[in-house]
C-alpha cells in the first residue's frame, strides 16, 4: 500500500500527536487485536473520570466505544468503498455512556507490529461541512426527483439521474447542451422546459404530459430562479416529480365509483326489465307461429326481428348484474394453467370461426392463486374473443404464462397477444370505461366487468398496443406460502 495522509511514516508521529494533545484530544492507540496500548485523559473520561489513562492499557476497545467490526476491519472496508482515499478513515461511533463521536483512524508500524490511532472528535460540528459537501452528489444520483440546473445560456450544467430517466437522455451527453439542441426534434412549444423560466417564470405545481419511447409520464413540475447574495440571476432549475402512479390510482377509483354506481343501478332494475320482457317474448313467440300458419310471410319475418331485438335486450341486462358485485362468490386456490386448458377448446372453436389460429405458451409450476374459477375462465374468455374478433383473418391468438418474483412482487402474469391492427394511443385509456365500445353490437361492458373481476381479487389488468397487435396482461398476486 501507498504511503499517504492517513497513514503514519514513523511510529513516533503517532506519540508525538498524542504529547501534544494529551491533555485536550481524545485519543486512543490499539494493536490489531482491538487492545488499548495508550490513551489520553479525555478518552478515559469516556468510561470513568476516576480511573487513570495507564488503567485502560490491555483492556479491549470495545469495552469504550460501540463498533461494528475490528479497527483493522474498518480501516480496509473504508478504503474499498471510498472514492477519495487520500482522506483518513472516518466513521461515527457511540461511547457506551450513550455519546455519539466522530472518529478518525491513522495506522502506523512499531518493529514488527501495527497499531492504530483513534482521534475522537465531536459530530456536530466536525460533520457538518463533510454533510454539506457530501449532499449534493448523493442528491442527485439517488433523489426519486427529476432536477435540471441551468445558467443564463439555457445550457444543462446538471441533472439527476430520475431525469435523465424519464426524458431518455444521458447525463453525459446533454450537459452543456442547450434544451434547444438536446431537443431538437420536439417542436419548442411541446418540450418540457421553456427558456421562459429565465425570464422569472415561477412554476408550482404545473401538470404536465411527457411521452419517451411510447412510455407516458404525468408530471409535477416547479421552477424557479437562482440567484447570488446580491440578488443577481445565476441561472434557473427544474424539478419534476413522476405521478404517473397516482394519476392512475385515481383514474381506477373513478372507474371504479362508476362501475359500482351502475352495478346498483342494474341490480335494481334488471328484474323488472326482465318479468315485461319475458310475457312480451312469449306472446311474440304465440304470434310468430300463427302467422307461419296462415303464410303470412312479410309479418313473421318482423317478429323474428322483435324476437332477436329482445334476446339483445336480455343480454344487456346479464351484463349489467355481472357488474353489480356477485353475492356469496368462493374463492379458492386455483391452478390458473388449468383454468386456461379448460377453455382452450371453446377459444380454439371461436378461432376457428374467424380464421384465426391459437397458440398456448404454458409454464411449468405455475403457483395457485386465490381467486374463483369460472370467474377466471370468463375473464379469459371474453379477452380472448375480443382479441380473436381484432383480427381480420389468419391471424394468430398467442397465450402465454408468466411468473414474476420481483423482491416483495410475487404474480402469475397471463398475457394474451393478437396480431390485429392495435389500439389507436388516444383510445387505450378509455377501453375500460362502462359502454365504451368500437364493435357495432358491442355494449361495451365486457372489459369493465372483466377488470371488476380482477381488482376483486387484488389483481391488475394492463394493455400494450404499439401499432401492430395487441397485448392484454392479467396479473394475479400469490403467496409462496
């Protein structure tokens, strides 16, 4: 190793510093085994103001102060992570009588042994100008904010990492660049950061919209000056905060307040929507076989129109209960794998119909899940046939499964892929919505149901289109337990 700052070149250094400060400095020397060979007074203080420095020799460190490994441990773990190594080693430690110290450790040879000096200073003071030096750095590598600094020249002169995330750019390759050029293929209306802000344009709270490789953020933005002690601009910053999240969790919660409100507007009345209808089906069905008899062919064909009118009818009201909350539902562990078997034959027979072709990608161990059954095969169901009828003809249907294990997240994912034409980007976030719909016989009610399903059952339904095909996920949580 290097001879440097931290390391002492003849063991009398160490002894010297010690005649120098032994009455005022706390200070300790120890072998390698931890053992105190010499102390100064105030260092004693630390444990007792009745005993003597020459009491502490032989007793172990750790009967003083609180580490976390042996000095010769925490010397070499210092120098492996520290950027700067001309510093000495410095870490905070605890006295047993509850004081908190900062330390500095030096390393110096007597004959064939190592010893170490320990200087004990006090935190507050002694950190306060390392904290400040340090902040910034760790600030922007590690702060979950989007930060730009700028001076009078619109030109980055830094940028958080969160930043560099979200606008898909490098750090390295955009610092001293203007926002003009860094983007230039963005029309200077519709980029993130105008050049008014140097002009004094405070901002709190603006909302704003940024699209980066098909990716869609919802931002928070402020902005505001920055200027010297006598008040003279030096330039701007930007800070932005990704509430992409919370935009989200509360496009679900309206969602869901609109699901619920209709789910009670259903369960009150499609009983007494149903009873009239049944009594006008009948008689229809009465009247549809006397005019068969008699040859009256052009009114037996408007009956079997009124007939299919009120099938339709009947059918939109079956959806309508489905999204009013289903009463006494089990859920049990279920084997998603075989749920999706189960149905395999009814979405192949529905394929079939539209020229289309089905793939089923399966995983081996798929965990259970908790959930209920035929509810699951009608979520599948009704994603399937939607991405069946997408496409036109000879296209193909893919259904594959995913496990994730991600730290705390634990899902089985099963996504469902069509090669149609996809969904335009300014319908994507409404498809879920109750009677959206682009089919002209749809109700626009199967996603919604579908989604009320899933959010039941602690799960999420996501939707990817990116021009060609469609890709539906449905994310159920498991326990490994």
């Amino acid at each position: 190793m290097n001879t440097t700052a931290y390391e002492l070149r003849e063991p009398m250094d160490a002894l010297a510093i010690l005649i120098t400060q032994i009455q005022t400095g706390t200070m300790v020397v120890t072998d390698t085994e931890g053992r105190i060979r010499m102390a100064s007074e105030s260092f004693t203080r630390l444990h007792t103001s009745s005993m003597l420095p020459g009491d502490l020799v032989g007793w172990p460190l750790t009967n003083i102060l609180t580490l976390s490994g042996t000095v010769p441990e925490l010397y070499e773990e210092f120098f492996k992570s520290a950027d700067n190594k001309s510093n000495p080693p410095m870490l905070i430690v605890d006295t047993l009588q509850g004081e908190r110290k900062q330390v500095y450790i030096y390393r110096t040879h007597s004959g064939q042994d190592t010893v170490y000096l320990l200087v004990l200073k006090e935190v507050r003071k002694e950190l306060e100008p390392i904290l400040l030096q340090q902040f910034p750095g760790t600030f922007m590598k590690t702060v979950n904010l989007g930060i730009m600094l700028f001076d009078m020249d619109f030109s980055v002169i830094e940028i958080s990492d969160k930043a560099c995330s979200i606008l898909g750019v490098e750090r390295e390759a955009i610092l001293n660049q203007t926002m003009e050029d860094v983007f230039a293929a963005v029309p200077v209306g519709h980029q993130l950061v105008q050049r008014t802000i140097l002009d004094g344009m405070v901002v709190r709270n603006h909302a704003v919209s940024w699209m980066n490789d098909q990716k869609r953020y919802e931002l928070l933005m402020d902005s505001n000056l920055l200027k010297d002690n006598e008040g003279n601009i030096l330039g701007a910053y930007v800070i932005f905060k990704d509430v992409s999240n919370l935009r989200s969790l509360e496009e679900q919660v309206q969602r869901s307040d609109r699901l619920a409100m209709i789910g009670q507007i259903a369960a009150g009345t499609a009983h007494e929507i149903r009873n009239p209808l049944t009594s006008i089906k009948g008689f229809l069905q009465m009247f549809k076989k006397t005019l068969q008899d008699k040859g009256m062919d052009k009114e037996h064909s408007y009956t079997e129109i009124m007939l299919s009118e009120i099938d339709r009818i009947n059918e939109l009201v079956s959806e309508f209960l489905l999204l009013s909350k289903p009463k006494n539902i089990s859920f049990d562990l279920v084997e998603v794998s075989t749920v999706l078997r189960e149905i395999l034959p009814i979405i192949n027979n529905e394929a079939i119909l539209h020229g289309a072709a089905v793939q089923f990608q399966s995983t081996l161990d798929v965990p259970r899940v908790v959930a209920n059954r035929e509810l699951l095969k009608q979520v599948f169901l009704n994603i399937c046939k939607n991405g069946i009828e997408a496409m036109s003809s000879g296209g193909t249907l893919t259904i594959s499964e995913r496990v994730e294990r991600d730290h705390d997240v634990r899902r089985v994912n099963i996504d469902i892929h069509d090669t149609g034409p996809g969904i335009p980007a300014f319908l994507v976030d409404k498809i879920f919505d109750p009677f959206f719909t682009t089919k002209e016989n749809g109700t626009g009610l199967g996603l919604s149901v579908c989604q009320r399903i899933i959010h039941d059952i602690g799960g999420v339904i996501r939707v990817s289109s990116k021009g060609y095909g469609t890709t539906f996920t449905v994310s159920i949580p498991y326990n490994d337990q």
